[in-house]
C-alpha cells in the first residue's frame, strides 16, 4: 500500500466484501471464488483503491484527507461496480409493438422480414434530432448507474450510413466525456443491411469497408468493430472480409455469433482473435474448444433469449466446463431486450442457464472486464486498482440472483465518488 496517499473514501463494516482478487479473467471453477473478505473494509484514495482488508484494521491503514467521506455499511454485501459488455442504449423509439407481436406468436425473424426489427429502428434514428437522441441515451445511462453498473459497452448500428453510426458513435463519445459512467464505444455499421442495399449488399460491405471503417478509426470514435455474423445478415465469408478490415485498420473485434443458429460465427471470432463473441446461443461444440483455446470472451445475453420467448439459452454449463471464459451482459436494444438491469441478467443466469451466484457475479466483474479488455482496471477491487464500487442492500451474496425483480443497490461509487445513493 501506497503509505504517502491519504484516504479520501473508507467504506467500513461490510458483512462481505467481494474483491474478485485473484485471476483474471477466470475459467472453470476459478469461477466460484469471489476472493470473499467477511467484516470487511475498503481505503479509497482519489480514483484508485488504496487497501482492502479487514474492518478494523481499515482506518489505521491510511491517514485520512480532509473531508474523507466514511460509509458504514452495516453488513451489507459490496462487489466491483458491474460492467455490461454489450449494450446498444443509442436509439430513439422504442418498440413494444414488435414485442406485443412476439407475444401473439410472430418470430423475431418474420418481424424484421416484414420491416421490423433493426431496420425499423435505423428509419428513426436517422430521422431523429441529435440532441434528443442524447438526452434519451442520457437517460438510459442514468439507469444503468442505478442497478451498480459503472462501466458499459455502447454500440452503434442503428445508423446503416456514415452520417448515422457516425452521429451515434459521436453521441458515445461526447457522454463518455459528461456522464460518469465509462463508455467503451463500438462500431457496428455491419448490423444489418439498411432498405437501400437490400438488392445491393455488396456495394453496402464495400462502403463499410472503404468509408465507414476509414472514418471512425481516423477520428478515433470506437476502439472496437463488431458484426452480426447470422443467416440472412451477414454471412460467414462476408464477416471475415469485414472483420479482417477492421482489423487490418487497427480495432479490436467483437462478434454477434450463432444467436440463431449455428453458423459457425463463435469459430471465425476465435479464428480472427476476437475479444468476444456474444450471443452463442447455438454455439457448435467446435466452436466452444475454439474459444476456448483463443481466450475469446463468450458474452452470454439471456435477456434477448428471455424477451424472445426463446427456449433454448446459451450453454454456458458447457462453455464452463470447457475452460471458455463466460461474461454476461444486459444487451439493452429497443428490439430484443430492453432493459438497464444486470441483476435481473444474473437472475436469469442462474435460473436458465445454471450458473451459480458466484460465477454469475464474475461474469459481470472480472470476466466482463476481460470481455471489454481492461482487466487489471477494473472488475476487481484491488490496491491500485479504479475504485469502482457498489454497495448491495442485502446480508449474502446469494440473494443478488434470488431477490430478484427490484434494485438492491444501495449506492455505487465511481472512480472514488458517489456516484448514486446516498
């Protein structure tokens, strides 16, 4: 511990406090050890921890700043802020009609097929004011920060031109700069195919590849390219191609794979060194040694299946018990699942998919930070580490899944700040 630091933040008295120090990323069953401190306590100092250990020896540790906050938190549960890998919150309307209409009986697919879906969103984004589409994805952060999220993946995709992903990638950057939640930016111009290249894909994948890509690397707006890799999108031969640019320019990868069927997306993301691949619901067994042996993060979203009404979810027992590293995440989107709430994903974690209330929170701390390559950052509370923080009004750990429905976050601090709660 840094001795010449003064405490600025100390949370005191909490019944267990979830440090995730150990590895990170962690496979297997390194998955069920939360490196779990009972009676514990944190010393802040600025934005990074300063000690983590136990509570009373907390306030000796550090001398303390002037005007140090001091949280009691009576034997409440603290974890890592949260972090969502994969979220899509630029969009103007949102579109409970199309849910209505799943719940009637229509596919996702036979929606999007009679001008639903995404293209239905990118007629409106583009149509949309850029001060409202900002202040609506204002508001979106503001609830992710309330269910203990600190740090989230925002995508475009919702724009199918270089004036729209551009204005959407735009909107990402300028509230990664005002909010106090750390945006990590994706381009996703290779979402779907807009109205006016449906006849026409290949000139579409060639303006992705020679404008769009061009553009967003030159200013500098993404760190990452994604794709949606799937039948009657973008197709396994048309993704590399894609991919390989994106690449060859200089951003890291991200896939949509096999979230429909197998398409053989999970392979082609380990293939080409992808960060993560999301979805995977129909993940081939090849696929799953494949991400196993590149370290690809597989980014499970129950959420989507769940507002689906699907009934077959990512086999993340089996992705476990390949050694493939699991992630979880909220993907927000108007279409497939609307919503700001990790603690629900984790819900559905366990309940459909079978994970445990141990691996569930790695999943969405140090697993996720992996899925968005900062681990080391954040995910773990650990000396030196960003002191992102959330303090969970409940006695165990366990009734993060178990509770599920309503907000057990009491308050969630960033980069040393309270940042909700009080």
């Amino acid at each position: 511990m840094n001795k010449e630091k003064k405490a600025t933040l100390i949370i005191k008295n909490i019944g267990q406090l979830i440090t995730m120090s150990g590895p990170a990323p962690r496979i297997g069953e390194q998955m069920s050890d939360l490196g779990l401190i009972e009676n514990g306590g944190i010393a802040v100092a600025g934005e990074e921890i300063l000690y983590v250990g136990k509570s009373e020896k907390i306030e000796g540790q550090a001398e303390l700043a002037e005007g140090c906050r001091v949280i009691d938190a009576k034997g409440m549960v603290v974890t890592p802020g949260l972090i969502d890998p994969h979220t899509h919150p630029v969009f103007s309307k949102t579109r409970e009609k199309e849910f209505e209409m799943r719940t009637q009986g229509k596919t996702y697919m036979e929606i999007a097929e009679s001008g639903g879906g995404i293209r239905s969103s990118v007629r409106d984004l583009r149509e949309t004011e850029y001060v409202t589409l900002k202040e609506k994805t204002k508001e979106r952060l503001d609830r992710f920060l309330s269910y203990g999220v600190t740090t989230l993946e925002a995508k475009s995709g919702y724009g199918l031109s270089l004036e729209s992903e551009i204005k959407q990638l735009k909107i990402i950057n300028e509230l990664n700069e005002t909010h106090i939640l750390d945006l990590i930016p994706t381009f996703l111009g290779a979402h779907e195919v807009p109205d006016e290249y449906r006849s026409d894909r290949e000139t579409y994948i060639d303006i992705i590849i020679n404008e769009m890509i061009p553009a967003v690397v030159k200013d500098n707006l993404a760190e990452f390219c994604d794709i949606f890799t799937e039948d009657g999108v973008f197709t396994i031969e048309e993704s590399r191609k894609i991919m390989q640019a994106a690449k060859d320019a200089g951003l890291k990868l991200k896939f949509h794979a096999d979230e429909l069927k197998s398409t053989g997306g999970g392979e082609l993301a380990a293939e080409l060194g992808s960060i993560s691949a999301d979805h995977l619901v129909y993940i081939s067994n090849d696929g799953i040694k494949a991400m196993a042996k590149s370290g690809t993060v597989a980014v499970l979203l129950p959420g989507t299946t769940f507002s689906l009404s699907g009934k077959q979810y990512a086999p993340a027992r089996k992705m476990i018990d390949e050694g493939v590293i699991v992630a979880l995440s909220t993907d927000c989107n108007p279409g497939s699942s609307y919503s700001e709430s990790l603690p629900i994903i984790i819900s559905l974690a366990a309940l459909q998919m079978k994970l445990t209330a141990a691996e569930a929170i790695t999943a969405v701390t140090v697993n996720a930070a992996a899925a968005v390559d900062r681990v080391g950052k954040i995910g773990q509370l650990c000396e030196g580490m960003q002191a992102d923080i959330t303090v969970w009004n409940m006695a165990d750990y366990r009734e993060l899944p178990y509770h599920y429905g309503v907000n057990l976050v009491s308050q969630v601090i960033k980069k040393g700040k309270l940042a909700f709660g009080k």
